[in-house]
C-alpha cells in the first residue's frame, strides 16, 4: 500500500505540491515578475496569483487583513512597518534588488532636459510622481528632488498618481510634460524617452525587501519562491529588466 | 479642521456650485424634450445621457481623459488654444458635470412628465409662444422635481471621485476635491481626519435638502 | 362665423377620425357617444394637434391645409377643456388675465358673475365656479370660435341650468360663436341651432338641433 502511494506522489508531484501563492508586489515589478511567475510555475507546479500596487496600499491591504503569502516592497519603510506589527516573518526578511530614477518625456516631446534644474523651467508645465506622501517612488524623487535644492521649485507642478505606473502612464498619454519614475519603468514604454538617468551614485538608496507574510497558509512554498526569485536565472531576467540585483545572503 | 482642509471644502463647493451652473440648461432642456416629444435618435440619446450613471465612474472619467487629453479630439483645440483641462480645476468641473448631468435629466423629465399637457394645451391657446408657456406654466409647475434635480446634481458633484481621479488627478491644492481628500486620508491611516471631512460632507448634503425644501415651501408650490 | 371642415382625418385608438362639415350658426353642437373622437376634433381645431389630411378653415383664414399648419397661439380660438385646467399655480385674477396683454377684462369677468372671486387661488373653488372661471379666460382673447368640451360634466344637476343661462349670456350679449361637444343631447336644445353628429369618427348627422339629436345614439357605450 505504501509503495503503491509513493508511485502515485512520485508520478503527480504536482498533486503533491500544487499550491497556489498570493504575491503582493510594487507596481514597478509588474513587468519583470509577469515573466517570472511562468517558469516557475511550469518548475513547481505551483499557481502564483499577484497583485500589483503602490507598496503603501499593499502594506495596508496586508495591515488590514488581505490574504498574502509574500510581500514585495519598494522601499524599506512600508516593510519596517509591517515588521513592527509581526505581520511578516522576520526571519525571512531581505533585500532583493535595487533601481535607479530616471526623468521621462512623452517620445515626441522636444523639450530638452539636460539636468534636474530644467524641470523647473517654463516649458515643463506638470510633472507626474507617485504620490510623494506615501509611494516609494514618490519619496524617494522627492529625496532626490530636495538634495538638489529643486523640491521647493516644482512642488507646485507635481501631479501626484496612485503609483508609479500612474506616472508613467501620465507622461505616455502626454497629459504631464514630464515624470519621475525608476529606469526599469522607462525602459518598458515605447511612449516615453528618458530625458535624464540619474546616476545610481547620486540617485537615493533604493532597495526592495521582500518577506514572507506571517499569516500566510503556504510559508514554505512561499519561501520556495522567493528563493527563486534569488536564482541565477531570476536574477538573470531581472538584470534584463534593468534592475539592479542584491546579492543574495 | 485646518486650513488645508477648509480649503479643499471650499474649493469643492465652488466647482460643484459651476458644475451644477453649467448643466441646468442643458439639463433641463434635454428633459424637456425627452419628456414632451419623440423624434429619430431619441433611444440614442436616451443611452447617452444615462451612461455615466451605469457605466463605472472611472470608465466614464477614462472617456472624458481620451476627448480631452492632450491627444485627444477635443484636447488638441483646447491645447492649441492654450487651454489646460486635464489636472486642472477645470477637469473637476467636466468630471462633476458628466457624472451629475444624468441625475439631473431624470429628476426633471419625471417632474416635467408630471405636469399636465392640458395646463400647456391652454396656455397655447391664450396666445403664448412656447417660451412663454414653458416659462410661466411648464416650470413653475414641474418646479418641485427641477429643484429636486438640482439638488441631487449637487450633491452627485460633491461626491464624485472615480472620473474626478482619472481625468483631473489628486494635486494638492490643485484639484483635491473633498472626496479625493478623504481618500488620502484613509490611504495614510489619518482616519480621524477622514472622518471629519465626511462630517462635512454629510453637513453640506443636509443643508443643500435642507435649503430647497425650504425655498420650495416659501414658494408654495402646488403637489 | 363660418367654419369649414373638409376631410379632417387623422388616427384614433380604435379607428381614424374623419370630419367634413360646414358650420355658420352663432353656437353649434357636436354630439356623439363616448370615444366618437369629438374631444380630438376639438384639438384639431383649436390648433393643438395637427391633422395627418384635410382643410381647417375659420372666416376664411386658412388654419390647416396640408403643409399650412398655423399654430394654436395665433388662432384666437378659446378652449375650455372638460376638465378646466385652470392653472393651480396662479390666483382667479391671473388665471384671466394670461391671455389678456394690457386688454381690459371686465367684460369677461362680468359675464359670468366672478368679481367676488378673483382674489381666490383656484383649487379652493367650486366646481361651478370653477368652469365660469375657464369661460372668462378663454374669452379674454376676443376669440373668433369658444371650444366648449363637455361643459357641464362633473356639475351638479342643480347648476346645469346656470351654466346654461352663462353661456346663452356669452352667445348673446357678447355675440362669441361656440362649438358645444357633448353627449348628452338634451343640453343642445336650450342654446344650439344646429349640430353635428359624430359616430365612430364620422359626421353621420347634420342640421337642426332638434330634428338631429333627437335621433338615439346607435353605440351607447362608446365603440
């Protein structure tokens, strides 16, 4: 009987693993975890199911009960948070990749943006961010803005979206003359250029931890995917993306 | 309640009040030709108006985006003409218009309905053109369910959000609405500030009935 | 007064009104069942329904001929509906005086013994009162023809006779030509010359009062 169950497992591994991962991640790995999830999905047998957001709204989600079985943060702040309220396994916790900013225009915009300083010249009537307040891509424009002494300058521009991708799309409609949003966001839309990259030396810390949720109901399967996501092969898309990767610890 | 806050109430009744403004002739009169007559197109216009009430009010915000966007149809005169709308005030002013306008047409084609075609049968024969007999005989009468029109509108405005984000965005100071603050607050946990805009929103609402309850009372209007 | 009707036609509910006739008495009847299409005719003539064929002509001004359609507004013709529509909204006084300009109403008020009314609003009137307010309306506009729908409908039997005496008063002092319509053939006697009978949509009868409505009614219920 129990060799005739272990040929049974052995033949359907996926029955016997077939779990289904609810990943919560910033919206700027929209791209990059899209082309992910297939191949790992056809490795494991596992159904990765994502939702995409401005870290805030998914640190809240998660705050108020969402179901979630991974967390994929854009900047460190929203992931101390839910630290600090035991809602993720801090066992689990690491950085996976950085990013850097880049300044975009519509494509067929002709304003020339040689450095940050243009943006606050006349011809840069709006600029998209992600909401400063509270997104990670906002906050950290907004760092970068202020060390340049330019925040005061354009703060009347600035059209706040609900996340990056809000931002990008702004630009890509041409409804905002100009936007901040990380490189690997640029370098996806055929409707944008980057006007100026700014250089990672200069450019604020970036750095997306990502965690297992502490309620999940598959923390090892769970596990299992963020190891993943520090695979060779992983790390190889990524890169591809744009993103800088974190070594893995 | 800050400043800030204060700001944002005021600037919302100020662009629901031009909203309301701008729709109630064309409301009205597209009530009143749907309520009296039947001519070709008239299902279609029927559809038309009632749209933003069916149809998400982000879909309906993600139309007006397309026509007056900078690419869009009507966006690129705007923009020739050197007239911003998209993130501007005067995107809060079309999204509260568009989502607004199908209250009023109901409220007043129901109350126009109402009025017996005899009162305008008469009226007519008295000599009066149809200005006259709308003005003096149709209005006054149907003024109960115009006035409950309007209201609604306003009150419809000072709520709108979904087709307010998409086509004019949440810029502080800019086109933060009521409705959009509230949203914020309740994004950052300020959930105590939330609450007191809502307070404020209710308040508004209770003194918009409130007023033309009282209008229509001192009018006498007939049943 | 001369009014000729030539092949006045359009649709009804259960069949297509279809009137010739030729009328010159000072107040003629228009008498028929229920549902004979008499109150549409009344529409037609006063100008407030068009007719889809035929010839309206009053004292030789050309009212409706194919293409020609003059309005009501400008027909001078006065409507006193079954039900009266006095217009709710307004006091006795306004009610008369809609259809007067700067003409002076005395006259009219006279007629039919409402001085002591005008202050009133109308919904606080009696049926009685009510229908001598609508024949001083309608008459304020110096009409060429009176369109008298079911006058005494919805009265007491007790004031039958006085409205009858108000009206013979309009025909004679004031020399006003009326169209009667009704169905109830002993109310012509007293006050029309002659009358037509309508059936279905069709003049099946005219001539002297007397000898035409005596003849029974062929569909008592109506069709």
């Amino acid at each position: 009987m129990r060799r005739l169950i272990l040929l049974f497992v052995l033949l359907f591994p996926t029955l016997a693993s077939a779990a289904t991962l609810h990943v919560s991640a910033a919206a700027s790995l929209t791209d990059v975890l899209q082309e992910l999830a297939p191949i790992y999905e056809k490795h494991t047998g596992d159904t990765v199911l994502f939702n995409f957001g401005a870290s805030s709204l998914l640190a809240r989600q998660i705050q108020e009960g969402a179901p979630a079985d991974l967390f994929i943060s854009a900047d460190e702040l929203k992931m101390d948070s839910l630290q600090q309220r035991r809602l993720i396994v801090a066992a689990t916790r690491r950085s996976i990749l950085s990013n850097t900013l880049a300044i975009i225009v519509p494509s067929d915009s002709r304003v020339k943006i040689a450095s940050p300083a243009d943006l606050a010249g006349d011809s840069i009537r709006n600029l998209a961010l992600a909401e400063p307040q509270s997104v990670p891509a906002g906050i950290y424009a907004k760092e970068y803005l202020r060390k340049l002494r330019l925040w005061q300058k354009i703060v009347f521009k600035v059209v706040p979206t609900d996340n990056v991708r809000g931002a990008l799309a702004a630009v890509e409609s041409g409804n905002a003359d100009a936007g901040i949003v990380y490189k690997t966001d640029a370098l996806i839309s055929k409707l944008v250029r980057i006007a100026y990259e700014v250089p990672a030396a200069e450019g604020p810390e970036i750095s997306y931890p990502a965690a297992v949720v502490a309620d999940s109901k598959q923390p090892a399967a769970a596990q299992r995917l963020l190891d993943f996501l520090q695979s060779p092969r992983a790390q190889g898309v990524f890169r591809k993306y744009g993103f800088l990767v974190k070594p893995r610890q | 309640m800050s400043a800030a806050e204060w700001h944002v109430v005021a600037f919302t009744l100020r662009v629901a009040a031009l909203s309301t403004l701008l729709i109630a002739p064309l409301g009205v009169g597209v009530a009143w030709l749907l309520a009296r007559y039947r001519w070709p197109g008239k299902s279609l216009v029927e559809t038309v108006v009632t749209l933003p009430l069916v149809l998400p009010p982000v879909a309906t915000g993600l139309l007006l985006l397309k026509l007056v966007g900078r690419r869009g149809p009507l966006g690129q005169l705007l923009d020739r003409a050197g007239v911003d709308v998209v993130f501007t005030w005067r995107a809060v002013v079309l999204a509260m218009m568009a989502m607004s306008f199908p209250l009023l047409v109901r409220g007043c084609r129901v109350a126009f309905e109402e009025v017996n075609v005899r009162f305008e049968q008469v009226a007519r024969t008295l000599g009066a053109s149809d200005w006259r007999v709308f003005l003096t005989i149709t209005v006054p009468l149907a003024l109960r369910g115009i006035v409950g029109g309007l209201v609604l509108a306003f009150a419809r405005a000072i709520g709108e959000f979904g087709a307010t984000i998409v086509v004019a965005g949440n810029i502080p100071g800019r086109t933060r609405t009521l409705a959009l603050a509230i949203y914020d607050d309740v994004q950052l946990g300020h959930d105590d500030a939330a609450f007191r805009l809502l307070g404020v929103a209710a308040a508004i609402a209770f003194v918009a009935l409130w007023t033309s309850e009282a209008v229509l009372r001192r009018r006498g209007a007939p049943r | 007064m001369k009014l000729e009707l030539d092949g006045v036609s359009f649709p009804l509910a259960h069949f297509d009104l279809d009137v010739t006739a030729r009328l010159s008495s000072i107040t003629t009847g228009i008498f028929g069942p229920s549902g004979a299409g008499k109150t549409s005719l009344l529409e037609a003539i006063a100008g407030l329904r068009r007719p889809r064929r035929g010839r309206i002509v009053l004292d030789d001004r050309v009212f409706d001929d194919g293409d020609v359609h003059v309005p009501a507004r400008h027909r001078r013709i006065g409507y006193v509906p079954q039900e009266n529509a006095l217009f709710p909204h307004m006091s006795v006084l306004r009610n008369i005086r809609y259809g007067a300009a700067d003409a002076p109403v005395y006259e009219c008020v006279r007629v039919v013994e409402i001085e002591h009314l005008l202050a009133r609003r109308v919904t606080t009137l009696s049926g009685g009162e009510q229908k001598r307010v609508a024949l001083a309306r309608a008459l304020v506009t110096a009409p060429r023809l009176l369109l008298l729908d079911e006058p005494l409908a919805g009265l007491d039997r007790a004031l039958h006779g006085r409205i009858l005496d108000y009206l013979r008063r309009i025909r004679d002092e004031l020399r006003v030509a009326m169209l009667y319509v009704t169905h109830d053939p002993e109310e012509l006697a007293g006050i029309a010359e002659e009358t037509v009978v309508l059936e279905r949509g069709r003049v099946v009868a005219v001539g002297k009062t007397a000898e035409v409505a005596g003849r029974p009614i062929i569909s008592p219920g109506g069709p």
